[in-house]
C-alpha cells in the first residue's frame, strides 16, 4: 500500500507541474487506484467492528488498509485465540 499511495503522490504531483507521465504506466495507475480503493473499504469494515471487538477503531482500520484482508481475518477470527 505504500508503494501505491507514493505511485499516486507522484502522479498527482507530475499533474501539478505538467511532468509527463509515460503512458504505458495507465494500467499500473488503474491497479493501484483499485487496490487502494478495496484497502479503503476493508479499512472502514475493521473500523467499524473494531469496538466489538474490544479494538481501537481507527489504529486497527490503519492497519487493515496496510495489510488488507488479513486484517478483517484477524479481526473476525475466533476470540479464543
């Protein structure tokens, strides 16, 4: 996730001072933006049942949007673990 919010920072950043930006990267763009996208998603679920889970609601929907999926497992798997 990283990688892909500094790949958006830099695209947003050559369309501020008119950088060109190689067209053959577009299907890269389009990836990351839907990757974000779910990330953004899975981050907000974790958030919103993390007090049933005795959680933190917004360090455990940072780290669901860091890691993804395997944050709603954790999050969702049993509580006797």
């Amino acid at each position: 996730m990283t990688g892909a919010i500094a790949l958006e920072a830099w695209n947003f950043y050559a369309g501020l001072t008119y950088l060109p930006v190689p067209s053959s990267l577009t299907p890269v763009f389009w990836v990351e933006r839907f990757a974000v996208s779910a990330h953004l998603i899975e981050g907000a679920i974790a958030a919103y049942f993390a007090p049933s889970r005795n959680k933190l609601p917004l360090q455990y929907g940072t780290y669901t949007f860091f890691v993804g999926m395997v944050g709603l497992l954790e999050l969702f798997s049993n509580e006797n673990s």
